[in-house]
C-alpha cells in the first residue's frame, strides 16, 4: 500500500475528529461512530485463460446505527483495506447529511479492469457477489452496493442476477444494488445523479450573495471557468450538465494520458466522443497538451474539480491552486495537510460528503421504487395532465385569450420519473448545503464547510444512537 492511500483514512478521521471536538457528544458514542463495524476481507480464484487468479476484495460496512448500509464498489488495482474503510466512513457521514436513511458502506475489489476482457470482469464480479450473499454482507435490508470508481450499471446488473439466482423468489430483490440500467429495475436518471449533484451544490452555494462576498467570489454559476480532472461517470456529467445548464467554460481537462486546455471552453460532449474514438483526450482539436499531467492542479479557474480519485491534492502540490473553489466530486481528493494550506490560501473546498451525494441520493430513489415495484410517475402523470389541461382552459374561457399550442404542453405536462428524480435531488442538495451553511454561520469554530459538515452529520448520526437508547 502506498503512503498516499494510507493517509486517505488518516485523513478522514483527523477530519472527524477536528469537528467531533466542537462538538458536545461523549467520547465513548464519538468513537461508535468514528469505527467500522465490520469488515469482510476474501480472496477468492477466478479462472482467467487457463490459470487461476486469486483476487482481494473487501466489503465494509461502517456503521449499523440504520439499516440496510450503502455503498458503491470500486474496482481498481489500488484498492487495499484502508482505503476501502475511509470509503466507506464517508459514506454514512454522506448519507446523514442529506437525509438519506442507511449506514455506509463500501466494496472493493483489487483488480485492473481495463486489464481483463468483458467476460472475465463478468467471471469477477458474479464470484465476489456469491461471497458477499454466503456471508450475509448483501441484501435489500442489510447492505445495497451500487457503482463507484471503475464499476458502472453493466457491473450491477451481474450483482441483480447473481443475486436473484441464489435467492429465488424473495418478492424485493431487485433492491439488493443500485445503480442497475432502466431496463433491470433501475430508474431514469441514476447514471447522471453525481455529476448532476455536484452542478446543483455549486449553484445553490453560489447563489448566496452575502457568502459569496466573504469568499471574495462573484455570485451566480454562470460564466465561471472550471477544471476537470477525471473524464469519467461523476467528471463527464460534472461537465457537460455545468456547461448546458449553469453556462459554465470548462477550460481543461485531465485523464489519465495527460491533460488538455482551451481558454475559449471546451465541448465536453464532443470531447467524451472523441475519447470513445481514440481511447485518448490528447489532439482534440483546439486544445494544447501541458507537458505534464498533473499541472491541472495549478490551473488558474474558479472551479477545480478532481473528480478521479482519492489524495490528488496533497501537502507537495496544495501551494499550486490557483483556483477560488475546489469542488470535491471524487471522495477524499485533498488531503486533510493540502486542506490547511488551502484554507490558507482562502480557497473555498467543497467537501466531498456533500458534494457528491448525489450519486447516493438517487440510488435511495431506486431503492423506494424496488421496494414499492412501481415507476415514479405512472400512477399520477396522466391526471396531473388532464387537471392542468382543465385549468389551462379555464383561464382561456375567463380571458377570452388562446393559449398557444406550445405553451400549452409545457404548462400541462406531468411529471416523468427523470424529472421527479432531478427534482428530489435538487431539493435534497438544496436542504442539505444550507444545513451545512446553518452550522458553518452560527458554529463560529467551524471555520471550513468540511468541518460545518461533518458537525451536522456527527450530529445526526448522534441522535440516531440516542433515540435508538444505545447511549441514553
Ligand atoms: P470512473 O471510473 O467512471 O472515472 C474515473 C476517471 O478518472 C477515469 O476515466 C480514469 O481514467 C480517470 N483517472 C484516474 N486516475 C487519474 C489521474 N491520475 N489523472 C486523471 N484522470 C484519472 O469513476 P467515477 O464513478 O466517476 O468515480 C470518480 C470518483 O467519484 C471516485 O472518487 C468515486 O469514489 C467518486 N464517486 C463516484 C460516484 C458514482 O456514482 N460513480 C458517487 C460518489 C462519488
């Protein structure tokens, strides 16, 4: 394991303890809720051509306080216990902050995928499922994966089969992962839900004025220049739903084979093709290659957003930003040493726990739409229709004025699932930035949006413990 991911659960726990400390809860109830409850490491052989392979993974479950847990599956050839563990504590912090009713949890799984053909990665992940069903560790009620770095809805459709095939007949299985495509009992709108979450936190915390001053920033969303590093799920729709929606130039971007710029703005959508294509951002045309791939970080931009994986912004590179607001899409980008230089240095961090929530936030949407087996929508879209049709006519008849055909389908429109699901993440980064806007204005101590965060999670998760009389 290198020193870079050792410190990643470093880091979130010195995190935790910097808000835990401003906070009044015993110490015995703060470390219940700082440790991991359980942890399930396996190794287990994987026919590859025609030898063996024996693979690592882990699933950890960080904390039981609610039930099922949650959590994505990562598969990359850096996944080791701790990082999977930090992952995972981030992410029952990440769902006490918006409201989202689990544990967290994560899974990993130490191997390459670009390093292994579709049927093999299939081979992968249907096994690992098979040790998590034998040892309890999934399941519509006790613990529900979902994507992460590396996995995608191809992977969670394997999980659903696997998973229904050993549990045949349990009437809510489909619930047992997110994350699935539309057609396997997933819902519209889950591939997007972290770049779209991250697009909705940056507009609501740009839209106060007043806080906007403070940061020495210019409200609003629009026009500002953004840097992308990770071209992935959560960066691409980071992107291309910043450009499209909040009029956002991105001026960069970094993958993995070097990193481009375009002062005039680059078309992500465009640019996502051309990867596709040439399994390479380099030449695309109009930009020019920096020489070395991780000058992204001294960019100067309004907003930096590494999107790819944890500790990219360490004590060694913190000095370079040249950005007014990095926004953590990734989980864990900055180190909590690159934080203080930061803070320093007046740059606004977004802290992950928050900003890519969102990705959790819609897969708790397809969980409810499993355990209810009905499409959002479908019970109310047509009279919704049929009610504003009514009234559209109404106001007609009492004006004596026509309404066009145009605006007569967009006043009279009901709501599909995707707009119901981009509705209730919106609502939900909304509520949930100014919750953490609440604690950073009154908690004068919580100097930083990470600390005011993990107050309001620690907070909740506390009051969860109370009510449930473990620590009267
Ligand atoms: P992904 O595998 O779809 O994409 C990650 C991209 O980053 C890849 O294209 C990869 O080539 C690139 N990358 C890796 N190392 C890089 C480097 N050094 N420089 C530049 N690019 C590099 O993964 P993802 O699902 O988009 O996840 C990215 C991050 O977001 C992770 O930290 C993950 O935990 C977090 N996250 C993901 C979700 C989700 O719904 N997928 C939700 C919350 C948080």
């Amino acid at each position: 394991m290198s020193e870079k991911q050792a410190s990643f659960y470093a880091s979130v726990e010195r995190n935790f303890d910097k808000a835990a400390a401003l906070t009044d809860h015993p110490k015995g109830l703060l470390e219940q809720i700082k440790v991991c409850n359980a942890i399930y490491q396996m190794n287990f052989p994987v026919k590859i051509g025609n030898s063996y392979q024996v693979i690592e993974a882990f699933r950890v479950q960080h904390s039981h306080h609610r039930l099922p847990t949650k959590g994505g599956i990562r598969f990359s050839h850096l996944v080791n216990k701790e990082e999977v563990m930090a992952l995972a504590s981030l992410m029952t912090y990440k769902c006490a902050l918006v409201d989202v009713p689990f544990g967290g949890a994560k899974g990993g799984v130490s191997v390459s995928p670009r390093k292994y053909t579709e049927e093999q990665l299939e081979k992968i992940t249907r096994r690992y499922t098979v040790e998590l069903v034998r040892k309890g560790f999934i399941g519509p009620g006790i613990d529900v994966p979902a994507p992460d770095y590396g996995t995608g809805s191809r992977e969670m459709a394997w999980i659903l089969d696997t998973y229904q095939q050993l549990k045949n007949g349990e009437l809510d299985s489909a619930a047992c992962v997110t994350g699935k495509p539309v057609n396997q009992n997933g819902i519209r709108g889950r591939t997007e839900a972290t770049g779209r979450g991250v697009f909705y936190g940056l507009k609501e915390m740009l839209s106060n004025e007043a806080d906007c001053k403070a940061w020495g920033l210019k409200p609003g969303i629009e026009g500002k220049t953004m840097v992308i590093q990770g071209l992935g799920n959560v960066g691409s729709y980071t992107g291309t739903i910043s450009i499209d929606e909040g009029d956002v130039k991105v001026i960069a971007v970094s993958e993995i084979e070097g990193t481009i710029v375009d002062e005039n703005g680059i078309d992500i959508h465009k640019l996502i093709k051309y990867r596709k294509d040439k399994k390479s951002i380099l030449g695309f045309p109009g930009t020019k290659t920096l020489p070395k791939r991780d000058n992204w970080v001294g960019i100067k931009c309004d907003i930096l957003v590494p999107a790819a994986l944890e500790s990219q912004i360490h004590k060694g590179n913190a000095k370079k930003v040249k950005a007014k607001i990095i926004a953590e899409a990734a989980n864990g980008p900055v180190t909590a040493e690159a934080e203080e230089i930061l803070l320093k240095k007046g740059v606004v961090v977004v802290p992950d726990m928050y900003l890519n929530a969102g990705g959790v936030t819609v897969s708790y949407f397809e969980w409810l739409k499993n355990l209810s087996h009905v499409r959002y929508g479908r019970i109310e879209k047509r009279f919704d229709e049929r009610a504003y049709t009514n009234l559209v006519g109404l106001v007609e008849k009492m004006t004596g004025k026509v309404v066009s055909n145009k605006e007569k389908e967009f006043l009279t429109r009901g709501a599909d699932e995707v707009d119901l699901v981009r509705s209730g993440l919106e609502e939900t980064m909304i509520t949930a930035y100014n919750q953490i806007r609440e604690v950073y204005r009154r908690k004068r101590k919580a100097k930083d949006l990470r600390t005011a965060a993990f107050i309001n999670a620690i907070n909740k998760v506390a009051s969860d413990y109370m009510t449930l009389g473990i620590f009267p």
